[in-house]
C-alpha cells in the first residue's frame, strides 16, 4: 500500500502546532523524537528534529533561514545535496502507512520535498493553516522582538508560496479560530477533501481533541474582519479571499498577489544590500549557532549534572546496601562458623557412632553364630524330641498292649476266682450235706 504524507505549510505562529497536535492524537505518526515544549509552546511543536536539523542544514546551503525577507523561488534551486533528507524521511516514516510532517521551513524547502518525495513514491497531501497576519506579528514581536512590518511580510511569503507549491494536490486550508471554535467541521472536511478517514478516531478522541484544543493555546486574538487601514494591503488583499480559499480556483488572483509581493522585493533587491543582509544572516545564523551549542552544552551540564546526582544518590544506596551486605556477610560468617564447629562435633560423633556400630555388628556376628549354633542344637534337639516321641508312642504301644492283656488276664482270673468259688461252694453244700 502506498504511503501517505501529510506536509503542514503554515508560517509560524499561525497554529501549525495546533493543527498537528491534532493530528498526532488522530494517531498520523510524526516520528521518534519531537521537539519538546517550552515557554513560547506549552504543549509542544510537534515537529521531528531530525527533520528539523535537515531543513536548518539545507537552508544553510543557500544563506538562507525561515525569517528571510529577500527568499526567492530561484535560491533553492543551489540546494543539489538531498540525500539526508531521503534518508532522514525513510528512516524515521518507513513503517508509517500515514504520517506526518510540520516545520514552517516547508514552505521555502518545498521543491526540495517534492522530488524527494516523488522518489520515494510517496502520497503527497498539504494542510495550510493560516491565522490572521496580525496576531503571528504580534506573537512573533513577543517571542524574537521582530518588527510587525517583517512579521507581516514574512507571513504574506509565506501563505502565497505555500498557496502556489500546493497547486495539484489535494490540499485544505484551515482558519486556526475555526480549528478551536469548530474542531468537528474542520476535521470532517480535512478527513474528506484529503480521503483520510479520521472521523471515526476523531470520535473516539474527541474529548482529549477538545482538552488539547483549549482556547487559552492561541493568544494575541484580533479577528480577521478587523484589520486596520495600516494593514498592509497584500495581506488584506488576500485575507479577503479567505472565504473562497476551499471552494474555488484562484490561481489568478493569488498570481497577481504573489507578483505584487516579490516586485515589491526587488525594489530592495540591490545587490549590497543583499550581501550585507547575507553576511548579518551568516552571523545570525552563526550566533544562533553557537547559542544553539551553548543551550545544548548547558542542556548536557544539567543532564550530567542531574546524572551526578543520580550517580551520587545511587552511590549513597549502594553503600548501604553494601553495609547491609556486609552485615549479613558477617553474620552468615558466624553462622558458618558456628556450623563448621557443629559440623566438626558432628564429625567426631559420627566416628564414635561409627565405631559404636562396628561393635555392635561384631557383637551382632558373634551373637549371630550363637543363633546358628543353638538354632542346630534346637533342630538336634528336635529331631531328638520327635525320635524320643516316636519311641514313646511305642512304649505307649506297648503298655496299652499289655495292659490289655493285663485286663484279659484280670478276666480270666475273675472267672478262675468265680468257677473256684462255685466249685468251693458247691464243696461246701456238699460237705454240709455230709455233715448233717
């Protein structure tokens, strides 16, 4: 599937921040790291800072930076060394089927941009947020002290370029008092000119859309309708087409404008001028540079400063968990040594109980012999027994044999006894026969 990019051209301070905000909530992926917030955009730029220091590089190349009042179309045709960006854009979107990117450098670096991104077969679809010049003036008379001239004429640069280079795709400008006053039909239309499909996320995250969107984020309010006579006349000249910008053509009429604002320029354009205006630029560029290394190198003395207290905090627990450690070192080594003495005493009974049992085994044989000896002498003993009872069986035999005959003899010696008595009775009668 074909990637998707959505280039943000909107001048600074003209709700760019806003409108991107919004879309990183709709989940369009922005990149790994974003340029954090500070005191002149509490809740951030949501621009990538790669990207960032790849477009403050290329406009290097051709003395050039976003508050240029004498850029022209011309100078970024000397800009030939494109290969960071490609692959800055690669590296940082390669996964992303939708992604977005926003830094009002866009708007000059946009023939850049283009064949980068024709190269990489890249979707291109454009957003162009503008807010009345007066209020970017003015926030931008807060934020760098510029004169409200340049604030304003930076702005008409800026909204006729990015007018123009957006020609041909699919493009929707975007009031930033509408974007907070009428978030639902801002982002229904961005969803449907530029076939997006973010209603349905915008639902889903409409309440912290409406948080984000606070109307204390945009400052300096001045309406659009109310622009003074001393307004200069580009900038109400275009601000009154606003209302046709979504709805129809106006190639011709932004031409006209466009070649009125950059004829004007020549009138400045002398060469002296310009090579001073070069060279102040260079040293600009130079001192904000250097300001640049002097806030990181502050940054890394704080980074390092708060790692040294780290360091420093973690040192301090360490060494009390290095105390603790030792404690429970030393007294897992009393432990030990009281362990080692147990073991030793344990040793030595062992020995003793060793020698103990040696004894008692010997003890055991020995009494183990006498077992077998008296376990023969039962089994003599038996044998004997059951000899001696099947001798006494016999006897028994025997005795009741001739008890029997005892008993036989008994019998025949009653009846001896019986027939003698008969036979003395009868004696008897016959002698008491006689005798009478």
């Amino acid at each position: 599937m074909k990637q998707t990019c959505i280039l943000v051209l909107g001048m600074h301070r003209s709700g760019t921040s806003a409108l991107t905000g919004v879309l990183n909530i709709l989940d369009v992926y922005l990149g790994s790291e974003l340029m954090e917030a500070n005191f002149a955009n509490e809740k951030g730029y949501f621009e990538n800072n790669y990207v960032y220091r790849v477009n403050e590089k290329l406009l290097s190349q051709i003395n050039s930076s976003w508050n240029d009042t004498f850029y022209n179309e011309s100078k970024v045709e000397a800009i030939n060394d494109v290969d960071k960006l490609k692959e800055t854009i690669q590296k940082e979107f390669e996964f992303a089927n939708v992604f977005a990117i926003k830094d009002p450098r866009l708007i000059y670096l946009f023939p850049i941009y283009k064949k980068v991104l024709e190269e990489l077969d890249i979707d291109v679809k454009i957003i162009l947020p503008y807010r009345n010049p007066v209020e970017v003036a003015n926030s931008l008379n807060k934020r760098d002290a510029m004169p409200l001239e340049k604030g304003m004429l930076l702005w008409a640069y800026h909204f006729l370029l990015a007018e123009k280079y957006s020609r041909g795709y699919d493009r929707v400008f975007v009031e930033f008092d509408e974007l907070i006053s009428n978030t639902d039909s801002i982002v229904e239309n961005i969803s449907k000119t530029l076939d997006l499909k973010l209603i349905t996320k915008y639902k889903k995250n409409k309440k912290e859309i409406s948080e984000f969107l606070e109307p204390s984020l945009k400052h300096h309010n001045i309406s659009v309708d109310n622009l003074s006579h001393k307004t200069p006349s580009i900038v109400r000249n275009v601000l009154a087409l606003k209302e046709r910008f979504n709805k129809d053509n106006l190639d011709e009429e932004f031409n006209t404008l466009r070649e009125d604002l950059f004829s004007y320029q020549k009138l400045f354009y002398n060469r002296e001028i310009v090579n001073s205006l070069d060279e102040g630029q260079r040293a600009k560029e130079h001192l904000t540079q250097k300001e640049q290394e002097l806030k990181q190198k502050s940054d890394e003395c704080l980074m390092l400063n708060d790692e040294l207290k780290d360091s420093k905090e973690q040192l301090v627990k360490t060494k009390e968990h290095l105390t603790q450690k030792e404690q429970e070192l030393n007294k897992k080594n009393d432990e030990c040594l009281m362990l080692n003495d147990e073991l030793k005493d344990s040793k030595e009974q062992l020995v003793k109980t060793k020698e103990h049992l040696t004894q008692k085994e010997q003890e055991l044989n020995k009494k183990n012999d006498e077992c077998l000896m008296l376990n023969d002498e039962l089994k003599d003993s038996k044998e004997q027994l059951v000899k001696t009872k099947e001798h006494l069986t016999q006897k028994d035999k025997l005795i009741q044999k001739q008890q029997e005959e005892i008993e036989a003899l008994k019998d025949e010696l009653v009846l001896f006894y019986e027939d003698r008595q008969c036979i003395l009775s009868k004696a008897v009668k016959k002698i008491k026969g006689l005798v009478k």
